[in-house]
C-alpha cells in the first residue's frame, strides 16, 4: 500500500519540477520510484531538497539531482509520510526524528502531497506520541516540566543512545491527555523556551493520498 500511494503521488510529478523529499519508510519508496522515472526517462530536469540526511543519501545513491532548499524555494510540490491523519488533515509528523526539517521544507511548497496507508487515519490526533524537539540545554527542565503537565515524556533513543537529530537537538516523546486537543497542548508547550519544533502538523498539508486494499482515495484540505 506504501508504494501504490507513492506511485499515484508520482503522478503529480512534472519534469521541471522543485521537489521536497519527505523521510520515512513511505517516503521512501517515493524517492526511489522518483530515481526509477528520471533514470528511464519518464521525467527530466527535476531539482529536488531533502527533509533528512537519511532521505539525502538515499536520493544521492539513485542520482536525483539535489540542491540547497533556498537555491529552488518556494517549492512546486512535497511528498512525504505521517504518522497519523486527522479528518481535518491535521498531521502527526516526526516519529522517524526529521520533524523540524520536514515542517521547513513543507511550507515552503505550494502543494504538499501526503502520502500514506489507511491505518495512518484516525479520528483523534495523539494514538500513538507527540514528538517534541528540543535543545540539549534545555533538555532536562522541560522533560520535568512536560512531566509536570501530565504529558508523560520519554527520552528519544535509537541503538541504546540519545537520539540526536540532524540538527543536533534531542527528541522528547509526549502523550496528548485524552480530555485536551492537540492544538491546545502544543501552544503550551510552544511557549517554553528551549522548545525548537513539535511534530504537530496543523495546516501545511493541502491533499492526502490514501492506499488501502480497496484502492486509493484522495482527501483535501478543509483550508
């Protein structure tokens, strides 16, 4: 279902295109049907950023031509992942730790296509963590005080150590209360210094496609 919802997301693609690559396991097979179309053809004279290192390499390795994002800004299109999709198309983004480079990259696009299987939709934002990046400084008095606000942070690891993301912060992974709206929490937690991003994407997504055993479907923003 990843890669039908990358291939029908490849569609929107023209050559000549600015792209901004998202990160992520859906991402990914986007990325890579992206080097499949300009390898044979199908597209040509497409300039793309990347949300990540990670997506970087892999972009680097199929021969996409990448560039700086101020060097192609504002950009034609982004695809990328999410963790969770609200009927709003309020996003939960960042569980693969890009969070802050995919929000730049994403409102500097004038179409931001996210791409997804049908178990990403939910009714509620806040199933799974609310990731929260945050300055090493800062790291510790805003875990005491997110802890303090009921919202159960866990300290980012990957491999046994701190998860440091590719612009040097710490990730801490909260829990949205039931009784309180995503939009809420995060204008709290926004307002403590130290705070660099949130994984919580109100408004950058303009349609979502959908894959699910039945088929694609197509949601847009109700902006």
């Amino acid at each position: 279902m990843k890669i039908a919802a990358a291939a029908e997301a490849l569609r929107e693609v023209r050559s000549g295109m600015t792209l901004g690559l998202g990160t992520g396991s859906t991402a990914e097979e986007f990325v890579r049907l992206l080097g499949d179309a300009l390898r044979g053809g199908a597209l040509r004279d497409v300039r793309c950023t990347c949300t990540s290192n990670q997506t970087a390499a892999q972009a680097r390795a199929l021969a996409i031509p990448l560039f700086a994002l101020e060097e192609i800004a504002p950009l034609d299109l982004a695809v990328d992942g999410a963790d969770e999709i609200d009927p709003r198309l309020r996003l939960i983004k960042g569980r693969g730790g890009a969070l802050l480079r995919e929000k730049i990259v994403e409102q500097q696009a004038k179409r931001f296509i996210v791409i997804a299987d049908e178990s990403k939709l939910v009714e509620r934002l806040g199933a799974g963590v609310l990731p929260v990046e945050v300055t090493p400084f800062a790291l510790r008095v805003l875990e005491q005080r997110f802890q303090a606000m009921g919202l159960a942070p866990v300290l980012r690891l990957r491999d046994g150590a701190v998860r440091v993301t590719d612009e040097g912060h710490r990730i801490l992974d909260v829990r949205v209360p039931a009784d309180q709206d995503i939009a809420d929490v995060v204008v709290r937690i926004r307002a403590m210094a130290g705070v660099v991003e949130t994984g919580f994407f109100p408004n950058e997504a303009t349609e979502a496609i959908i894959a699910a055993p039945t088929g694609i479907r197509r949601l847009q923003s109700r902006a």
